[in-house]
C-alpha cells in the first residue's frame, strides 16, 4: 500500500497533528533556545553564524548548515552597505514569521493558501538613536504590513492565524534582553 | 596639504559630528523610513528583499544592491531548513545592532573599541505558538546577550553606549504593528 502524506501549504499536516500530540504528553519537548553568534568586522558592519539549537528534549543534530548572515549601514548612515540595517533585518524576520505562522495555523485548520507576499515599512526618527531627544524612541515608532493572501479564508481568519507569530509577539510585547558584559 | 579623515572603530567621526549637527538644525533629516518585501515559497519558507529606504529628506539612492535573504524553518519544525528561523534572525539584528550602536557612540566619545564579539540566546516554549496554553507567551520569554569587548571603557559605559540600540527598543518595549490583510 502506497501512502501518501497529508501536505497542505507545504506543511505535513501528519507530522503536525503529530507534534502537538507529542507536546501535549510531554510539554518539556516544546521547551527551545535559539542561538547566535555575532561578530563586529568595522563600523556599524557585522556579521551573524547561527547552527545550534535546542529542541524536543534535545541538543539539535538535523541542522547540517551554518547560516551566515551580514549587517551592515548605507553610506548615510556611516557605512559601506555590505549588507542590510538591523531594523530592517527585524523586518524580514516579521514577514517571515506572520507569514509562516498563518500557513502552519491554515494548514493545521484545513485552510488552503494559495499564495502571500507582504511589504512592510517602519518608521524611526534618529534624534532617539543619536541622543538628541529623550522624548523620541530609538526604534520604530510603528511597522505597517501590507500582506497580500490568495485563499478562500476570510480577512479576520488569516489576520489571527498570523498572530500566532512568535516574532510578532517579541516586537509587540515587551521581551526582557539580559546584556552581560565581559571586557577582553 | 593632506588631510586625513577623523575615523575611530571604523566610524567617520567628522561625517557623524556633521550628521549631528545637520539634524540639530533640521529634525526632518532624522525621519527614516525602511522596507522589506517579503515573499513565500512553500511551507515555513520565504525570502526577503531589501533595497529602498527613506531619509535624510529624500528617498535613498546610494544604494547598489538588493539584499536577498531566507527564512525557514529546521526538521523538528516541519521544514526543510533552508534559511534560519524567524527568531534566530531577530537575535542576528539585535546582536548587530546592539555592537553597532556600542562602536558609533564609543566613536562619538573618543572611546576605542578593538574588538567585538557577541554570543545570544532566546528561550521559547512552543506551547504558545501551538495555541495549547494561552498562559504562555509565543515569543521569547527573554534574551541573554553576552558581549565580550576588547576596550578601555568600563563595563557601565560600554553597556549604555550599546543600549541606544534601535533593535534592543524595539525588542524590549512595545513597538506597535499594523497588519492589513488584502485578499488576491
């Protein structure tokens, strides 16, 4: 008998249901830590590797890649643009992650996504980050996204499958960052 | 005559001095805009692009090059790990971030930097992604950053200097997002 897997969105919706019943028996194995390291090159440029992780009651061994990623600033800023800013990184972590989390969510709830593509803008006045008004934030005042979705699900049910983002909930809710720092 | 240009930690410090003084007599200048488009490819895959920006009075032009870059998701979390994961990626900005933030204003108060390198880690219990316990938040219940800096300055110092962060705001407080969904 050949079996074929349950796939919807691109998720394997087995493997899903899967997780979650595993999750509910043991809910250590929902525990995770995610991990970077960061190297400053010059300037405002630096450069990212992230491999290890931690999850399902263990060390990862799946992950075979290590992923290398740039930061840098435009010459307006005072850099060389070997790569993007780190707002703008935070975007592309945002899209992605509002995007992910609605096709896992449709794909868990029998909704088919067709396809989604997003922009996303965000505004920030740099009297905050140069120390000029204590009055104006260093980060983005606000992030719009325009997410455009092909399916049969409504605007209100794709919104709130996408907010189950965990990217989301770190940029929208306050999350405590610990700086240790250790002189060389 | 030669002249040679005033740089510390990589950072032009007349070109900052002269940025400081421009905003101070024109705030306009300071307002900037970033973008990202955001594309998906199947599953919890998708690639972003980044170019265009808004500030200093006038839409971006210096910029050369579109950066390209990947999200996903490993094995244990249904992908096929093609791009690190939406977190992993914020923990990637606020590293960058936080060291670039460090080094323009150590630059600004004549503060040497040799060397920079950070190690971050972001704890998540996936029970809130997955919608089982509504007491658990879908995001990082926090972030440790340890940043190993090789300086004159003191630990204090360095530490408020990297606090004008603009990710480390964005993080740790609320920044508020607006998503409009548009049905294709």
């Amino acid at each position: 008998m050949i079996t074929t897997a349950n796939v919807k969105n691109g998720v394997n919706v087995d493997q899903l249901v899967e997780t979650i019943g595993a999750v509910q028996s043991n809910p250590e194995l929902a525990k995770f830590e995610f991990r970077a390291k960061n190297n400053w090159i010059n300037g405002g440029h630096c450069v990212s590797s992230i491999k290890s992780f931690y999850g399902v009651g263990a060390e990862d061994e799946s992950r075979q890649e290590t992923f290398t990623m740039e930061s840098s600033h435009p010459h307006v800023l005072l850099g060389q643009d070997e790569g993007a800013t780190p707002p703008e990184i935070v975007l592309h972590a945002l899209g992605s992650c509002l995007t992910a989390a609605m096709t896992y969510h449709a794909a868990a709830n029998g909704i088919d996504i067709q396809s989604a593509q997003s922009s996303l803008d965000g505004g920030v006045d740099l009297q905050g980050f140069l120390g000029l008004d204590a009055e104006v934030r260093k980060g983005f005042d606000g992030i719009k996204v325009k997410l455009k979705v092909k399916s049969d699900a409504s605007v209100e049910q794709l919104e709130n499958l996408a907010k189950f983002s965990p990217v989301f909930d770190i940029i929208t809710n306050p999350t405590p960052v610990a700086i240790e720092i250790v002189k060389q």
